[in-house]
C-alpha cells in the first residue's frame, strides 16, 4: 500500500498537547532532544492503542518522524493490516502512514480508503460502493473495532471499504 495520507486535525486524541509547547520553548541545542523524547512517547501510545484494539501485530514497531508514521511488524491477514494502518492514521496529528515494512501472511485482495465527508453516513457509503445502503453493516464490521457504532463516524476520519465480494 506504501504511503497512506489522513487529515491532520481529525481523529482520536492520544498525544498531549504541552509536546510542541516543550519544543518550541527549548533552545536550540535541547530541541532536538525534545523531538526525540516526543517521537518515543507517540510511538509508544500508538503501539499502546493497536494492542488496545486487540489487533495482532508479530514484531510490532511504530516509528514517528514529524506527522508519519511508520509501522513494522507482521500481520495475519491483509484486513488486520488495514486496521492497524487506519488505528495509527485516524490519531489527531498523524498525516501519512507508511506501512511498506508491515507485511501479511496471507494474500487477500486490499481494502479501498475512504475519507469520510461532512454529510456521510455508512449507508450512504455503501450505496456508493457496493449500490445498496443496506451494506452498511459491511463496511461496520470491517472497520471494527475502531469503530463502535454505525452512526459514531466523522468528517475525516478514514475508512476501510472490502472488495464487494468479500
């Protein structure tokens, strides 16, 4: 999938909002030391909230480099590694998600990404994609468990949409 970009301002808040303030009051030479801190602890929520969501990853690691993301490790399945990808990029800050060194142990045909817009609703997405808002379950299921409820979906925020015989 390689780079995979979201909305910056949309999504679940994990990461403080005092971490820029600390970089920014830094002089120089503590600067760089303080981006370094503040990567560790959004890798470290980030790793916390995949294991959070009981999605199974082999070897995980997460590295942040600014707003992107990179994640390793080992999936089962491609929809796992969605998941994952999408549990990482619907976080408040994170722009981009790369996922080239996250890999699968079983080929599966890949997901397409929907962003939601202002007005959406699942079944209004599945009349789009699958040509019956009735679907909207499908599209439900497969984003669980970041999501909870059918209705609890917001402009932004990223979506797995299956393959229509899936």
């Amino acid at each position: 999938m390689g780079l995979i970009s979201f909305v910056r301002d949309a999504g679940k808040k994990l990461f403080g909002g005092d971490d820029e303030a600390e970089i920014a009051a830094a002089d120089e030479a503590k600067a760089e030391e303080a981006r370094r801190r503040l990567a560790e602890r959004r890798s470290a929520a980030l790793k916390r909230e995949i294991e959070d969501l009981g999605l199974k990853v082999d070897d995980l690691a997460v590295e942040i480099d600014g707003g992107t993301a990179r994640i390793c490790g080992t999936c089962e399945s491609q929809a796992e590694r969605e998941k994952v990808v999408l549990a990482v990029g619907n976080v408040r800050g994170i722009t981009e998600v790369n996922d080239d060194d996250l890999a699968v142990t079983a080929v599966e045909a890949e997901a397409v990404f929907y962003t939601v817009q202002p007005g959406d609703s699942l079944s209004k997405i599945a009349k789009v994609h699958y040509g019956n808002a009735m679907k909207y379950p499908v599209i439900f299921e497969a984003n669980k468990p970041m999501l909870t409820h059918p209705d609890k979906i917001y402009p932004g925020q990223v979506l797995r949409i299956p393959p229509a015989d899936a």
